[in-house]
C-alpha cells in the first residue's frame, strides 16, 4: 500500500511538475505572441516610414541587391519612364528603362556597380535618361552601398536628381552671361568666380588665368592723376554692396601689362545669403579719341579760314536752312552766326533757283559729293565768287549736306590772266611758226632791193620809190621782232646800244605812218648806253608814241620824245618809280591827248588791256614796253590827268664804255668792203641762195651755193680746202645748220661759220658761240648788215 500510494503521490507530483511546465510554456508564450506583435507593428511601421520616404522623394530613388537586381523603385523613377512597378522589380538595373538609350551610360553603370561590390564607398555622375514621352533629361546620379555591422554588401541604393531644368537655367545663364557684348566679371569674397568670353578677349587671358584673380591686377593707374594717388581706388570694389551700383573711370590693365582707358561700373548682387559683384568694363579708349577728335574737328571747323556751313534740304529753296556756319562763312557773306542760321540757301544764292535746285540736290546725292563754282550774295548786295564743295550723307533718318568753300575772287583774277598769257603764248607759238619763213622773204625783198638800189640814181623816181620799200621791209623786220618780243620768243641780243641813234631811227620810221596833225618834238641830248637789244629800244619807242598818237588822233597834238642822261640821288630813289640810286638813261613820251583817270592808269600795263575800239589795238604795246624795261632793271613812271595827256618815264641803266651803238645807222658803220675770197653758202630756200649770191658775187667774191645741206657737206668733204667761209642757215631739212657746221669744223678745225636763222627757241648767240660759230646771225639778211659781218669773219680768221 505504501508502496502503492507512494506510486500515486509520485505521479501526482510528476502531473504537477507537468502541468507547472505547461503553465509556465503558456505563459512564456502568451508573452511571446505579444512580443512577436509588437515587432510586427513595429517593423509595419518603420517599412511604412520606409515606404513614404522612400517613395515621396523628390529623386529618383531605387533600391538593388548586392548583385544589382531591383529589389525596389519609388513612383518617381517609374512616372519618368512611364513603367508599372512589376515590369521593373527583379531586372538588372542596367536593363531597365533608364539605361537601355545609351550602351555607353550603361557601362557607366555596370562599372560604378562593380565598383561598389569591390568596396568603393559610392560612386556619382551626370547621365541622361530618355523619359516616357523620348525626351532626354539631365541626371544628377549616384549609388552608395548599405552594408551591415560586419562590413557586408546588403543592398545599394542608387538616387537620381532630375537637373534637366537646372542644367537648362545654367545653360541660359552662361550664354547669356557669355553672349553679353560688354566685358563682365563676377565676383565673390572680393576674387573673380567667372567672367564672360568678352573679358577674356579684352583682357587677353584664358578663363584659368582670370579666374580667382583680385580686380586691382586688371587696373593701371588713373590716366593724368596725380603720382602720388594709389594705383587702385581706395575701397571703390569692396564697398560696393553699401555704395550701390556706381561708375567710375580708370585705366585697365591687361594680362600682358597693356593699358587702355576703361570704365567700370560695379554692381552689387546678393543672392540668398550669398554676396556678389558684378563689374562691367569698356574700353573707352576709342570713345575718349573720337571725343577728342570731335572737340578738334569743331576747333577746326570755328576756326577754319575757309568758309563751312551746314544745311538740311527742304521741300523748297527756301526751307533749305543752315543750322550751322563758321566765323569764315560769317565774315566772308557780312552776316553774324546768329543771322546767318536763320539764313536759307534762297537768302544768299546767286544761281540756285526754285526750278533748280532739286536737280543740283539730287546731283549731289547721286555723287555723294560734288565740287562747283556758284555766286554768293553778301549781305550788302555785291556778289561773291565761291569754289564750293558739298558733301551728302544720312544720319539716324536725316538727311545733311556739309559745305566747305573758298572765296576765289583772286584766283579769278588769275584765271583771266592766264587767259590772256595763254592768248600771248597762241601768238607766240604763231609768231615763231611764220617768223622762219616771213624773215627769208624780207630777206629777199632787203637783198634784192639792194641790189637794185646801188644801179639806180638814187634822186630818181625808182630810186624814191625802193628806199620806200627798204623802209617798209625795215619795218615789218621790226614787226616780227617786235611780236616775237611779245610772245617772249625773241632772240635777245644785249650788248652796250647808244639809246640816241637807235630813237632817232624809230622816230624816222613813225613820221611817215603818224599824220600831220600831230607834231614830233624830240630832245635827244644823251650820250649813255645801256645793256639792250637795240630793237628793244626802238619797240619801246614806237610802243610809246604809237600809244600818245591814239590818245591825240581825233584833236591833234604834239608828242614829245626825251633822252638825256640823269643821276638818281640817295634821296630820290624809290620814288614812285621804284628807283635805286645810280646814273640812267631817261627816255620820256609826253602827249597832249585825251589822258587818264586813276582807275585806268593802274590797269594799262595789263596785257591785252586797251581803252581803244574792237580791232584798234590788241592791248599788248604796254605791257611789252614794261616786260622790256623790268627785265633790263628800270623803271617807269606814268603821270596822267583826263584832259591833260600823259607823259612816260622810262628809266634804264647807264653803262660805262664807248661800245658800238648798235642801231644800224648808216653812218655809224664803216664801209661795205668786198674780198677775193671764197664761201660756201647754204640755205633751203632757193629765192635767198640766188640773192645772196648775186651780193657776193658783185663784191669780188666766189660763191659755192647750195639749197641741200647733204649736198653742200659732200662737197665740202671732197674740196675742203678750197673754202674760206661756210655760210648757214639753221633751221634747214635733212641736216641742221648746226649739224652741218659741227661737221665741217670736224674736218676743218678753225673754219670760221655763220650761222643765220629767222627764228629759233633753241638757238641763240651765246649757244652758238659755245660751239665755235664765229657770228650768230638774225634774219632777214640786210646787205649791207651781211657784207660787213662777212668781212670781219674773213678778216678776224685770216688775222
């Protein structure tokens, strides 16, 4: 029984050890249960923290497994590419959407992927991804690992921020802030961040070298400021931000240490709590020198000597205004600057017109400018002749025509002078084309008249008769010399000349050409030579009282002539004649004709100026006779009244010496005397070869005559020696006088030539002399004149 019940209470206690277990496991896991809940809700919540924040990111936001594989993607990454969530979890993240575009981005992936796995700590980078709709997005992206406490690769969460917008603000930022004209830098803590491409071409830099710069490396000193003024404008950048946006100029300095004339306008920023300043910088050089040069040009334009003004066209001549004249304009026209803008061009213009003046404006136009002659009307009345040249242009709309002119009254004058000194120089070209032939016909007429002069009684009729034509040869000898003279072609011949003879002689010739009415006075009482040609002398003369006799033709009269030697004292030099002190011979014509007034007197040495009728005078005798009397050193003096008559002085220079007069008077010469000898003459002309001929011929000598200088040299060349004297007119064809004396001087040196010509422009005595010629000859050929030059050849060669 004990036994039993011991058995019993055994089990009974086993049951309650049992039982207490059981209580206790219900118990532990009732407490469990609550437990595991609580972990449940717990985790339910931090995947729901998980989920907001992981799918209410503003990026785009997945989450891989160590191997890459999408294990989870937020709404944001699916919205882009326009996926449903199951279509993506599970993939290769490189084979989803995003990547698929561009194989090159998906490497980039692969790679940073692989990275990470190796133990990199992240990897980040700017990629793009082709949205639902094929538009490409900029992508800020990055992936970074999540591992557990024991250092292992759990997952990765890769992030992507959407700077498609951004990137795109930044883009126009930089072209803006690149394509802005004006140099600009940006500055930040006082050093350059960025500057445009404008500041890099004007400051010859590279974006490396600009950037992180301080600006007072790019500026020089101030330009005329003081030595002692800082380099840099005290606080003018840093102070920007109080000061306000401000401008200032100085000089700039570039990276290879030239300067220019900047100005600099500082502008301070402030974005968020971030302070800038932005500097803006022109090179005003060009500015600074296009101001100079306007300040310059308007110096140049108010001070100009000639005339400038300015005008806008107008619908009329008269609303064609000037807004602008210097004080040259203002002088020259009488009107002030104030009255002269309120001028048109109708108010002053001699030639414009209302029917006009459109075509002129619309010429200049079409030329841009244009260069003309036109009269001005001067305020009191009296025209203004003006060398005016207009220029067209257009400016902001507007049209403008700018003048510059030159009052040209004088050069008028001029003109008109060289009208007349062309007039002279036509004369002249005419007078030397016919005085070659004009003087070998007077040659003949003087040659043959002699001859027949020394057969005949000279008290005879016919005798009468030829010594009328010697004289009328004689003058028209003087004609030709007188219009060679003229024209400045003559052949000028000084040598000391008795003034005495050479008067009288002309006044022989005009007695018979001046009639009755008027007497000749004549006082010829000096015993003085001058430096002269002697038909000078004579042009003079016959100027003179060819002139006193037009003023006395109508009434009558006396006319006057006087030579006499005076002496020019100290004192009385100058006076009115322009007079040195020194002796002179005075030549005077006096009249008592129709004399002048002061206005004429001053004007009638002026050529082609005369007081007769059309056809009367040419209006050349003065001004010859003053030509003649300058170019010997005198002077002259005019004294006249109207009503009185006049009275010329010619004052010429004495010469010491008692030289041979020069006027051909026959008694001055010594005797025409022949010879035995023989000469060679040569001439083209045929009627002057017979003459001569037979004037040689009849006193004693033998003539070799010839029309040919060729044949007369192939002569010479085989009979050389049977010639004394070659005589030889200059201007001849195939071979020239002077060619042909050169010749026969080269084969027989010392032979003595004479050289004749009717006129020559290269050829005169001195010129022939220097080639060994022994006389220079003037036509026409006088016979006597020809034998006794003739003589003295043979006699000075053979002595």
């Amino acid at each position: 029984m004990t036994r039993t019940g011991g058995m019993i209470w055994g089990a009974v206690l086993v049951d309650g050890l049992i039982l207490a277990a059981l209580s206790v496991l219900f118990l532990l896991n009732l407490r469990m249960k609550r437990e595991l809940e609580r972990s449940r809700r717990e985790l339910l919540l931090q995947e729901n923290k998980f989920q907001a924040v992981f799918q209410n990111q503003g990026q785009l936001c997945g989450l891989l497994d160590p191997e890459g594989t999408v294990v989870a993607i937020n709404r944001q990454a699916l919205a882009m590419i326009a996926c449903r969530e199951e279509d993506i979890l599970g993939r290769p993240f490189p084979d989803t959407p995003w990547w698929t575009h561009s194989e090159e981005e998906r490497g980039r992936l692969r790679r940073a992927i692989s990275d990470i796995r190796n133990g990199l700590d992240g990897s980040s980078f700017h990629t793009t991804h082709v949205d639902g709709q094929g538009r490409l997005r900029d992508i800020d992206f990055s992936i970074t690992p999540i591992r557990n406490g024991n250092g292992q690769l759990r997952h990765m969460l890769a992030l992507g921020h959407d700077v498609t917008s951004l990137r795109h603000s930044r883009q126009l930022y930089h072209s803006f802030f690149d394509k802005m004209p004006d140099p600009v830098l940006l500055l930040r803590d006082g050093r350059i961040v960025d500057c445009n491409q404008e500041a890099l071409r004007l400051f010859r830099a590279d974006p490396d070298q600009m950037i992180g710069l301080e600006p007072s490396v790019l500026m020089g000193e101030r330009e005329g400021g003081d030595a002692d003024a800082p380099a840099v404008p005290a606080g003018a950048i840093s102070g920007t931000i109080d000061a306000g946006v401000q401008t200032m100029e100085w000089k700039a300095r570039r990276l290879d240490s030239s300067l220019f004339d900047g100005q600099w306008t500082l502008i301070p920023l402030r974005i968020g709590n971030t302070l800038y300043q932005q500097i803006i910088i022109r090179d005003v050089t060009r500015i600074r020198e296009t101001q100079r040069e306007l300040v310059m040009a308007k110096y140049a334009f108010d001070h100009s000597a000639l005339p400038i003004v300015w005008y806008v066209p107008g619908r009329t001549l008269r609303e064609c205004r000037f807004f602008y004249a210097n004080e040259a304009a203002c002088r020259i026209t009488g009107y002030s600057r104030e009255e002269f803008v309120q001028l048109s061009i109708a108010d002053i213009s001699r030639v414009w017109t209302e029917k006009n003046f459109r075509n002129i404006l619309d010429h200049i136009r079409r030329r841009g400018s244009e260069t003309y002659e036109t009269l001005i009307r001067h305020r009191d009345g009296h025209d203004i002749p003006m060398e005016v040249n207009t220029s067209h242009f257009r400016l902001d709309d507007q049209e403008y025509f700018f003048v510059i002119a030159e009052e040209i009254s004088q050069r008028k004058q001029l003109e008109e002078e060289l009208r007349q000194a062309q007039k002279l120089e036509a004369l002249g070209t005419l007078a030397g084309g016919i005085a070659h032939d004009f003087n070998n016909i007077l040659s003949a007429i003087f040659g043959y008249t002699g001859l027949a002069m020394q057969r005949l009684d000279m008290d005879s009729e016919p005798g009468r008769h030829l010594e009328q034509v010697r004289r009328a040869a004689e003058r028209a000898r003087m004609l030709v010399q007188q219009i060679l003279t003229y024209s400045r072609k003559g052949g000028e011949q000084r040598h000391p000349v008795a003034v005495v003879p050479a008067v009288r002689e002309a006044l022989q010739l005009l007695r018979s050409t001046i009639p009755a009415t008027i007497s000749i006075e004549s006082v010829l009482e000096s015993h003085g030579q001058v430096m002269a040609d002697v038909t000078h002398i004579q042009q003079i003369v016959m100027n003179l009282c060819t002139n006193g006799y037009h003023a006395m033709r109508q009434q009558g009269g006396i006319l006057q002539v006087r030579v006499v030697d005076i002496e020019v004292a100290e004192e009385d030099a100058g006076v009115e004649a322009d007079l040195a002190p020194g002796r002179y011979v005075l030549l005077s014509v006096a009249d008592t004709g129709t004399g002048m007034d002061e206005q004429t007197r001053k004007r009638i040495f002026d050529p082609y100026f005369t007081t007769k009728e059309a056809g009367e005078g040419t209006g050349l005798g003065l001004a010859v006779v003053h030509g003649i009397v300058r170019s010997y050193g005198g002077a002259i003096r005019v004294t006249s009244r109207p009503g009185h008559g006049s009275m010329f002085e010619i004052f010429l220079p004495r010469v010491d010496g008692h030289g041979r007069s020069g006027t051909g008077a026959a008694a001055a010469e010594p005797e025409v005397a022949g010879g035995r000898e023989r000469i060679m003459f040569v001439d083209d002309e045929e009627l002057i070869v017979s003459m001569s001929r037979q004037m040689l011929t009849r006193f004693g000598y033998t003539v070799l005559s010839f029309t040919s200088s060729r044949e007369a040299l192939a002569h010479f060349m085989e009979h050389d020696s049977e010639i004394d004297l070659v005589v030889t007119d200059l201007t001849m064809p195939e071979m020239s006088g002077v060619e042909l004396a050169r010749k026969v001087m080269d084969i027989r040196p010392g032979l003595p030539v004479i050289l004749c010509t009717g006129y020559s422009e290269e050829m005169n005595r001195d010129r022939a002399m220097a080639l060994g010629i022994a006389r220079f000859v003037q036509k026409p050929l006088v016979m006597e004149e020809m034998l006794r030059t003739v003589r003295s050849v043979l006699d000075e060669s053979s002595g």
